[in-house]
C-alpha cells in the first residue's frame, strides 16, 4: 500500500485486496485510520510509521471473519528533497510457510511414532507365535480362537503404523522421469485376478513418459487397481489408461492423463464425497488410509483427482498430472507470490 504525507491511501496492488478481503479501490484518497478501521491490529501496527515516520519490520497477524493472515509488516518512508512525500507499507503472507513448518513437524512426530510403536509390536507377535506353538497340542477351541483374534489384531496395528509410516514420508518428492507402461506391468504383476478378470491397458505412446516420483504413483496405482478389484469381484472389467491432457485453469500446460475404470459395483452418492476421508472405509479389512495416500500424492504432483462412478455400472478414477513437475523450494518464492503493496 502507498500512503501519501498526510497518511491517505494513494495506491495499492492486487494482492493487498485479496489478502485482507476487502474492497480497496473504495477507500482510495482516505486516511488509513478509515482504511483499516475494521482492522484495529494493523491500524494500531502503522501508526508509529504513517503518525511518527518510524520503520516498520515486524511480525503480524491478522484475524479476519473469513482467516488468519500469518506474515510479516515492513513500512518505511519515501524522502524527498527536503521532506518525507509518503510511505510504503509491504505485507507478505508467510501463511503456507508457517502450514509447511507445522506439517513437516507432525510428519516427523508420525515418524517417531510409528517407529516407537512397532519395536513393542513386534515383541507381542513374537509372543503370539511363542504362544501357539507352546499350547499347539491343546485342543480348546476357545483358546485357539483367542490366539487367532490377537494374532488378527497385531496385523491390523501393524498394517495402520505402516500406513502411518508412508504418511510421513508423502511429503517428500524424488522426481525422475517414469515410464508409466512400465510403472503399470510392475503393479499389475504384484495381482493375481481371477479368470474372469480382464485387464485391459490402453498406454498412450504420447502420455507414456512423465517426470514424477515413481514410488508415490506405485502407490496411486496398487490403491486404485486394488480397489478396482474389490469392486469386480469374481468377473468384470478393468481398464488403464493414459492419454494426453490439460488443466481447465492452465490450458497451456502440458499434462497426462490416467484413467483406471472398473465395471463393478459403484460407489453410493452418499458415500462418494466421503471417500477421500481418513478411516473411512466400505471394506471390511481396510484402515481407510488407501485413497487418503492417493489424494496427497496427487496434490503433490501439482495435479487433480476426479471420480465418476454409478451404482452395478462402474467406477472411473481420473487423475491429471503435469507432464513436467519442478520441485521448487516453497521458502524461496512464498515470498515473492504472497506479497502485498
């Protein structure tokens, strides 16, 4: 924002509207005590700049009714020949910056947690195996379904601290360029369908190569054609496909797009929007984490997820991704993208 001498708004750019939700171009000409009547913090934060010419450099924080602006407030003076002709008042919005930091936290916390909790795991599946092979011999069904039930229950804590375990490690990317004809043999071989199962690929010469973290689409890939599997059931179609594509926002950019279809069961409306959720599940032996995997990895390749699906006709996972992903450091342009004059 630019104020002149008096401390009226002179000028400002788009960011500073967006920013703090409100209608700029209204005030321009009137005093910043007008300006930012609504917002007493940072009309208390100027005041030793545009009252007593102070240099402003310090951290702010804005409560609104629609958010919470994190960053930073630099204010300074524009001297003139013999006299100071106005102010300029930059905010930067370290909002995302702070979210990283909090979010990288927690993913080590998820690291540390994981770990801690499978050195004990392992102990009582030993135990359990130690167990069974003590009372073998002993021929009370009860027993045995005891046995049976913590043996079951250790598999599923295991399989949720594994879960777990990729979660924190979803926000690191190792960009490399994949062949995604081979990334889709590779997947299919871990499956074994049965007879009735057809498997169709459909790899486009021109969608095939893409720059990407190769293990986190492994696992856009195992989730979706297990799931895929699950709802084909004993006899069904399933199909793989790439074809070249573009975003609706950013028709210019290059990207590829992957369907993976099934003609099973369907998902219900009311369950659709649920989906990408965590914990929630519709299977029986699943933690609810699978499709929560495939959204992160999508969101960090840059790309969208969308799903069509119809009850007893099928369901279609379509995900788009661009053809050429760079990895930039969010620090260094956070900085630049998110300020405002």
């Amino acid at each position: 924002m630019f104020f002149d001498a008096q401390g009226h708004l002179t000028g400002f750019n788009k960011n500073i509207s967006d920013m703090l939700h409100m209608p700029m171009e209204k005030y321009r000409g009137r005093h910043f005590k007008i300006v930012l009547q609504t917002l007493p913090q940072l009309k208390a934060q100027l005041e030793n700049l545009l009252l007593y010419g102070q240099e402003i450099n310090e951290e702010l924080t804005i409560f609104s009714n629609k958010s919470i602006l994190k960053g930073r407030l630099i204010g300074y003076p524009v001297q003139g020949l013999r006299s100071t002709i106005g102010y300029v008042v930059e905010i930067y919005d370290l909002s995302q910056e702070i979210l990283n930091e909090r979010e990288d936290l927690i993913h080590r916390l998820v690291r540390k947690m994981a770990h801690d909790i499978k050195t004990p795991l392992a102990t009582i599946k030993f135990s359990v195996e130690t167990l069974k092979y003590i009372i073998n011999n002993i021929e009370d069904p009860e027993v045995q379904e005891d046995l049976k039930n913590i043996n079951h229950e250790v598999n599923r804590i295991q399989s949720i601290t594994n879960n777990y375990s990729k979660i924190a490690q979803l926000n690191k990317l190792k960009i490399n360029i994949i062949d995604l004809a081979e990334l889709c043999d590779e997947t299919l071989l871990q499956f074994h369908p049965p007879e009735q199962v057809k498997i169709v690929k459909d790899i486009s010469d021109e969608a095939r190569l893409i720059t990407a973290d190769a293990d986190q689409l492994r696992v856009v890939f195992k989730e979706l054609v297990e799931n895929a599997l699950d709802a084909v059931g004993a006899q069904g179609e399933i199909r793989i496909s790439t074809y070249p594509a573009s975003f609706a926002r950013e028709k210019h950019k290059d990207a590829i797009c992957i369907n993976i279809s099934d003609s099973g069961i369907g998902i219900p409306s009311a369950v659709k929007d649920k989906i990408f959720e965590p914990s929630f599940t519709t299977k029986t032996h699943g933690t609810g984490l699978g499709l929560v995997f495939v959204k992160q990895i999508v969101a960090n390749h840059q790309g969208e997820i969308l799903i069509d699906s119809e009850l007893h006709k099928g369901t279609k996972f379509q995900i788009i991704i661009p053809k050429e992903i760079k990895v930039q450091q969010e620090k260094d342009i956070s900085w630049r993208r998110n300020t405002a004059y």
